[in-house]
C-alpha cells in the first residue's frame, strides 16, 4: 500500500517555465489538498478538491492550477513559474470524517 | 473562513518533563474534526492525536493527549515524558464536516527536546 505518492521529489525550475506536480493515492479517498510550506507559515493551501472532475480555491491559488481527471490522481500545475514559487509542496488525501494522509513532499525551486 | 493559530513559534522541554502546545480556532461550524500533526526533519507529516467536535471527552494517543475546550475554540496539545524523539514541528489543524471540507493548518511550534 503506497499511500500517497508525489512526483518528482526535487525540481529546480527557471522563471517563466512551466511544470506539473503529480499526486497520486491508491485508498480511494474523496478529499485531496495541494498545499505549500514555507519557514514560518505552516502550511498554506493552495487548491483543494472535494470529488473526481471538481476543484476549489484555497488560501493561495494565484500562479497555480489544478485537476482531478481521476479521483487517484490530483495535478498541480504552474504555468509560468516565478521565484516566489520556490517552496515545498505537500500533497494530502483524506476520506470523509478522517484524518489527512500526506505524500513525501516536492522540493521546488525557481532560479 | 477558518482560521487557526499557534502562538507560541518555539518551545523547549527537558526530557522526561511535560510541555503543552497551544492552538485556537476560529469556525463558525458545529461539527468538525481537529488535528495534531508531526514533522519531524525527515519532512514526513505524521498524524499525532484527532478530536471530534462532538465527543467531549478529551483523546489520548500515549503519552499525547489535548485538552479540547468547545466553547473556547481551543484545542492543546499536552505531550507527557518527553522523548528525543518528539522534536519535530508540531501542526493544529481543522477541517469542517459541512460542505466546505476545508482543511487548515496553523503556522506550527517547533518543538526541541533537551537532554
């Protein structure tokens, strides 16, 4: 059981390029979170989604777009990244009354 | 909106002693579920202990336990015997059970055990 997996671990991105996050969970969970994390700010949350083919705005969504074509899978894409960008993206999953499941992390950094 | 807050940034313990972390939450709903959550350096967040609204008796995980005042919005997290291996950063987090779903993270304590 792998839980949930984030694809890549490390990226390093130059301003203006784009990239896609994959976030993958095989528990068959509703609920899936992109967030990011920087020192001091916890974790701030960018995009949710609720269902397959449905997604909502978080906290920071500015510079970010999301999908959920598949209810396992949850993208987070950047289409023009800046350097504010650079952080630590954290996806969760989680079913309905439970706690969050969260994959490893991605490392992103905008040069 | 939903907000959490820890205000408390750092804290430090002597191992073997007690320390509480604190957490407030602002929501206007009246059922969810609260959370504390665990990052240690590795990175990997790790559940440590939920609260449901609704049941009033405190949860206990070990040597972790909270104190959940409803009427408060307070949800601390008290950590007994403290081990080594309990620095970390520690999350509060909330998440309705209406229709919002919206899970919210404080800015975290990080926790250093002291030998």
């Amino acid at each position: 059981n792998a839980g949930v997996t984030q694809t890549p671990k490390f990226r390093v991105l130059k301003t203006g390029q784009s990239m896609t996050l994959l976030c993958a969970q095989d528990m068959n969970h509703e609920y899936m979170y992109w967030y990011r994390q920087d020192p001091g700010m916890g974790l701030r949350l960018i995009h949710y989604s609720v269902g397959e083919g449905t997604t909502a705005k978080g906290e920071v969504p500015d510079g970010y777009n999301v999908s959920r074509l598949k209810k396992q899978n949850f993208l987070l894409g950047l289409e023009s990244a800046a350097p504010s960008q650079t952080s630590v993206y954290f996806c969760a999953s989680r079913a309905i009354r439970a706690e969050a499941f969260f994959g490893q992390g991605t490392r992103l950094t905008v040069v | 909106a939903q907000t959490v807050t820890q205000s408390q940034p750092e804290m430090s313990v002597q191992e073997a002693e007690t320390v509480t972390l604190s957490c407030t939450y602002d929501t206007s709903e009246s059922n969810y579920y609260l959370f504390w959550y665990k990052q240690p350096p590795s990175r990997q967040m790790i559940l440590v202990i939920r609260q449901e609204a609704y049941k009033q008796q405190n949860a206990t995980e070990n040597r972790f336990s909270v104190n959940f005042q409803k009427a408060a919005k307070s949800f601390s997290l008290k950590i007994s015997d403290s081990q080594l291996g309990d620095t970390a950063m520690y999350f509060c987090a909330h998440v309705s059970s209406g229709s919002a779903r919206q899970l919210t993270f404080g800015s975290g304590t990080q926790l250093t055990v002291l030998p």
